[in-house]
C-alpha cells in the first residue's frame, strides 16, 4: 500500500530522513516510534504531499506519490495532532465544512458524515459549538473531519495528546474499528502501551533512519535480552500464580505465558522442573522482552537524533 | 467547494462580536457622529460667529451698521456690558465696539481716526477671524453705499428733480450665483454626503481584523494543512477569503448607505443622496473591496499572531484613513500633503465615493479610481502568495 524505498530529506545542512526504506501493507495499524525530532512528523508530512523530499522513491497505492499527489490525498487523511477544526463552528457545520470542500458529492458526504459521527459517538452533539466540547470530544470531531472522504489511509499524529485515560480508550477502540472497514492506519505516538494495545506491525525511528520494523511480536522478541518467555497450555491464573510464588525469577504474564528472568541453562532447568512438578505443561520457550518500551528505550539510547 | 467557504466565513463572521462591531457599528456611529458634528459647516443658513457689539458712537450709522449685523444668518448677538472681560469669559468669539466718533467714516470733511475695535477670543483660527472680518467689513460698506444713495436722493430732491438714478446695491445674490460643480441650481452637498463615503471607505478596510484573526488561528491550529491535504489549493484558499469578504464588504457599504439615508434624518442631519450612477457606486465598492481584502490578506500572511494582526492592522487602517483624508478632509490640508495623501488607497476609494455622492459621478469619471484600487489589490495578493508560499517552503 505505502512503500518508500531510500527516501532522503534534508533540510539545508541537516538530514532528517537518512535513506529510509519502509513498506506499509494494506489493513494494517502500523505504529511509528520514535523519540522528538527521529523524523516522524517529516515521513508523515511527506506522505501527505506537505514536504518535498530530496531523493527515493515513495509509492502509494502503487502511484508515485508526486505524479499522482492529488489523487492519492482523495483517499487519504491526515489527523492532526493540533484540534485543526474551527472551534466558533458546531460540530455539524465543522463536518458539513470540510466535507463541502473536498467535492464531495452531497448523497456520498452525508453517508460519510453519518459514519464519522457513529465512528466517534459525536451524535448527542452535532450541535454543540466545538469550543465547549471537552478534550476528549475534540479529539473526536477531529477524527471524524479525517473520516468524510471515507479514507483507505489515516495518518494520525498522536491523536490522544493531552486528553484522560478514559477518553485515550475510546479513541483507541475507535481507531481499531477501521481496521474491520479494512483502513490502513499510520500511528505515531509516544505513548508506548498505545502502540502495543493497536498496532499490528512497527517501525522503530531514529535520527532519520528506521531501526527496527516489523510485527510487534517480532519486536518482542529479542535474543539479546536476558530475559525469556515460557509458553504453557493454557492453564487456570491462580496455579500459575501460585508455582510462581515458589521461583523468585518466575512471573505470571497471562494465563498461556510466563516470564523468566535469566537465561542461564540452570535457571532454566529450575523454572522447568518446577513446572513440571506443578503439572503445567511446557509448550514453548522463546527470548523475549515484557514491554515495546523497553525495546524502544534500548534501542534509541544507542544513537541520539539531531534533527 | 466556495459554498462550504462562503458558509464557514459567514458563520465565523457572525458570530464575532468584535468583528461586527468593528465592521458595521463603528463606521454606522461614525457616520452619525460625523454627520451631526458636521452639519452647520455645510449649513450657509446656520450661524457660525458668536458676537457682542458695544455701540459708544449712538449714531445712525452705528445703528444701521448693528442692524446689518443682525440681519446677516451667519452671525448671532449677544449681550454684554460696557465694562465687558474677555471674549471668552463673555462667551462669544468677537466683541466689536463702535468707537464714539464712528460716524465720522462716513464724512469725507472729517478726520477718521474712529475704526472698529475687535477683540477676537485667543482660540480663534485665521480662517475664522478672516470671515467674521469679511461679514464686517461688507457690513459697513452697505452702510456707506445707503449713506451714498440717501446723499444722492437728497441732493436730487433739494433740486426739485425726480430721482432718475439707479441705487448703487451691495446684496450677494443680486451680485452672485452659486453652483456647486455637477449639482443642480440650488443644491448643496451636506454634510451626510461628505460623512458617508469617508467612514464607508474606513469601516471597509476593518476586514483587516476578522480576515487575519481568523487566517492565523486557521494557521496556528494546522487548519491550513489539514485543506491543503485536502487539496485545496492556494487560488482556492484566497478565492474562498476573497469572496466572501467581498460579499461582506457589499453588506457593509449598503447597510452605510441606508443608515446615511434613513437613520441621520431622524437626528436632523440631510438625507444622502445618491447623485450618481449605482454602476459607477458598485464598480467603486468592488474595487474598494478588493484592495481592502488584498491589503487584510497581506497583514494576515505576514504576521504571526492575532494580537500582532489586531494591532498592526489597526495602525495601518488609521494610518491610511488619516493620509488618505479621511479623518481629515483633504480640503483643509496643505498641498504637499494633499498630493502625500493620494499614496493612500483610501484616498482613491473616498474619491471614488465622492465622484459618486457628491459630483454625479458616472462610471468613465470613477475608472481611474477603480483601477488603481484593482492594481492595488492585485498587487497586495501577489505579494501575500509570494509570503505564504515562502513561508511554506521554509517549513517544508
């Protein structure tokens, strides 16, 4: 769907995106990760046809990106990380606003204002002026505005930014939604427990260059770490639990897996034979690490980016 | 793509307090304001001086010259004492006293050391004591020219002759004509006519302030983009700001028009009058229009806030309504800033107004006007896309 082979931006003297190569498959959530000024919002602002880039080749649905820019913005949209919305409008007039401006025509916007408006629960207040929505909402009509042109790409720029945990769930249940109307979702954020709950497949950014990419299971597991999973039968959490009190190194992660601290052959033997002796069978063992964070924190301590 | 534009700037608009104020009750008042401050310059029926006259000479010519004074509009008598204070303190402007002797002038065997004393309120401008100057000095040469033509009657009455001579008259309208240039006999401009335009030509330009308050928080808030990614182009960006405001601008030079025609005569201030073609009126007022909007897209591209936007683009409207003439009707400026104020395009709007209210303007007498505002519009806009994309590219 999105493949960018070599791309080189620069801006004068400072390389923001350092030959970079990504493909993004179709109806997925791809998260993008990285730390302030990796080259995120650069990538993101080239795919949206906001920057020109100095060398490679982007592709989007198979078009080259600046032959086709018009075309290929038809079927994507950008979610901003700023409230982009007039905030003197009601909700309803902000939708019928950018709706209007994209041509769309007017039997096919209201289809799409109707699923924007159900997509993001803004139905008990299409009439409300969006300056006294809450947080929350706001972020919510500046979803749905990204949703008129019934977009086969969204690129959201860290959409949760600033709003309650409660609100953070319901966005991020909306945005797993797409990927059932078969949505290809872009994501970058910082928030690391936001990437794990939604993203399929992640690329890992730093000083212009992606580090690491693929599914996030594939992330998770890291051969250097000194850590190691142990996959069991599925089991009842309170056995578990309770031949995990007896082995210090041994914690619980879900019912179908444990974590073992260590991977020493003697460590290993000893979480084994406890398990064993508890009659919890071993399905199988894998390196691993426990959270995308500390993948994401080993890997961009190595190098600091400049721009 | 332009309705959705049209809807949302209408609904922005209308829903900002300061900007309806700025644009429609600002300029209203100021016409009213202006209209009423105005109306006894352009009145020749109303009285313009003050006055108090100390008659010490007793005379008939004393009299005849106060009766004079009392009959001429321009001027109102009061009272006040022989031992009078300043004018001031008196509350007139002038005080004129009749030196004992006065009649003497009038005698061509007597020495004339009796001339009119006026004491003149320090206040007072050179153009005014010239016409308080002007009113006495017509005065007593009535009163010479009737001691004339009673000399001659009489003279021709001790010889038994039947007077056949005519009497010399000293009387401005059997002397003089007046015609205001494009008007009919008899017309006058008032003060309406001269208050409209002027305050129209202003209140237009407020665009400034809703147009950029609006632009920079579209700019602030990633709004811009968001369209850009939506394929909105930059021709559209500014057609969809050109447009409306245009349509606004419209509202605003009727909404004048009629306030000058319905709302000033309810004060006592002349009705406008439209002497003009409408074409040439529409022509002007689209031109106007343009340059004003060219001008708020401009500030609105340059500046990065919306307090720089209120601040710069309110010095710069006040600055061009002062060259432009109008705070300050040109007539009444020097000739080198008579000719600095045409750098103004508020000047040519106001001229074009005028042509229109005020001169019968028809559409070939306001097209140099028109197309200066045009040019200056255009022009305005060019250099705001340059900027814009500038700013752009920067941030690409």
């Amino acid at each position: 769907m999105i493949k960018i082979t070599n791309l080189l931006k620069r801006y004068d003297e400072k390389v923001a995106l350092d030959h970079l190569t990504l493909e993004i498959k179709a109806g997925t959530i791809f998260g993008l990760l990285g730390p302030n000024g990796a080259g995120k919002t650069t990538l993101i602002s080239i795919l949206n046809g906001l920057t020109k880039y100095n060398e490679g080749e982007v592709t989007v649905f198979d078009l080259p990106l600046n032959d086709n820019l018009n075309a290929i913005r038809k079927r994507c949209a950008l979610v901003p990380q700023t409230l982009a919305f007039y905030e003197n409008l009601t909700v309803i007039e902000n939708l019928n606003f950018f709706g209007g401006i994209q041509n769309i025509p007017a039997d096919t916007l209201k289809k799409n204002i109707k699923y924007a408006v159900e997509t993001n629960r803004l139905g008990s207040m299409l009439n409300q002026k969006a300056s006294t929505l809450s947080g929350g909402q706001k972020r919510r009509l500046n979803i749905a505005i990204g949703l008129l042109n019934n977009p086969d790409i969204l690129f959201f720029d860290e959409p949760t930014v600033g709003i309650d945990p409660e609100s953070r769930n319901e966005i991020l249940e909306t945005i797993m939604s797409f990927k059932k109307d078969n949505k290809t979702v872009v994501y970058t954020s910082h928030y690391m427990p936001e990437i794990e709950k939604i993203c399929d497949e992640v690329a890992i950014i730093n000083a212009g260059k992606i580090i690491k990419q693929g599914t996030l299971e594939s992330m998770l597991t890291n051969e250097s770490a000194e850590q190691l999973i142990i996959e069991v039968y599925e089991t009842s959490m309170e056995k578990l639990k309770a031949s995990c009190t007896k082995m210090e190194r041994l914690t619980v992660i879900d019912e179908t897996s444990l974590l073992l601290e260590g991977k020493e052959s003697n460590t290993v033997s000893e979480a084994l034979a406890l398990l064993e002796a508890e009659n919890i069978a071993v399905k199988n063992i894998r390196y691993g690490t426990t959270t995308l964070e500390s993948l994401f924190i080993s890997l961009t301590s190595k190098g600091r980016a400049d721009v | 793509m332009f309705k959705a534009m049209l809807i949302k700037e209408f609904l922005l608009v209308s829903r900002d307090k300061h900007a309806l104020a700025a644009l429609f009750v600002m300029p209203a008042v100021f016409i009213l304001i202006m209209s009423l401050a105005l109306k006894d310059v352009f009145n020749e029926d109303k009285a313009l001086i003050e006055y108090a006259v100390i008659d010490k000479d007793h005379s008939l010519e004393s009299y005849s010259l106060l009766s004079k004074f009392r009959a001429n509009k321009m001027m109102t008598e009061h009272n006040v004492s022989d031992d009078f204070g300043k004018p001031k303190e008196e509350g007139v402007q002038f005080i004129v006293v009749i030196p004992e002797g006065f009649k003497s002038q009038f005698s061509q065997n007597e020495a004339n050391n009796s001339a009119l004393q006026i004491e003149v309120a320090s206040d007072i401008g050179q153009s005014h004591l010239m016409l308080f100057k002007t009113q006495v000095l017509s005065s007593v040469m009535q009163v010479r020219l009737d001691a004339i033509n009673l000399a001659a009657e009489m003279q021709s009455s001790m010889r038994g002759e039947k007077s056949e001579a005519k009497k010399i008259e000293f009387d401005e309208k059997s002397m003089m004509k007046i015609h205001y240039a494009a008007l009919e006999e008899d017309e006058k401009p008032t003060s309406t006519q001269q208050s409209v335009p002027s305050w129209i030509v202003f209140g237009l330009f407020f665009v400034i302030i809703p147009m950029s308050t609006i632009f920079i928080s579209e700019r602030k808030q990633n709004t811009l983009m968001r369209l850009s990614t939506m394929n909105v182009s930059l021709p559209i960006l500014f057609g969809g700001k050109i447009i409306p405001y245009m349509l606004i601008n419209q509202l605003q030079v009727w909404v004048m028009i009629a306030v000058g025609m319905f709302v000033v005569p309810l004060f006592g201030a002349a009705a406008l009058t439209i002497g003009g073609d409408i074409s040439a009126l529409i022509a002007v007022s689209l031109a106007l229009s343009l340059s004003a909007i060219g001008l708020s897209i401009l500030i609105a591209v340059t500046v990065d806030s919306v307090e720089q936007a209120t601040t710069i683009g309110g010095i710069i409207n006040i600055l061009l309504g002062a060259i432009g003439g109008v705070m300050v009707p040109k007539f009444v400026m020097p000739e080198f800033m008579r000719d600095f104020a045409n750098v103004s395009p508020m000047s040519w709007g106001l001229e074009g107004f005028l042509d229109v209210f005020l001169r019968r303007g028809t559409l070939d007498d306001v097209m140099y006007e028109v197309v200066g505002l045009v040019l200056f519009g255009l022009v305005s806009l060019i250099i705001a896309a340059g900027i814009f994309n500038y700013k752009i590219r920067r941030v690409a």
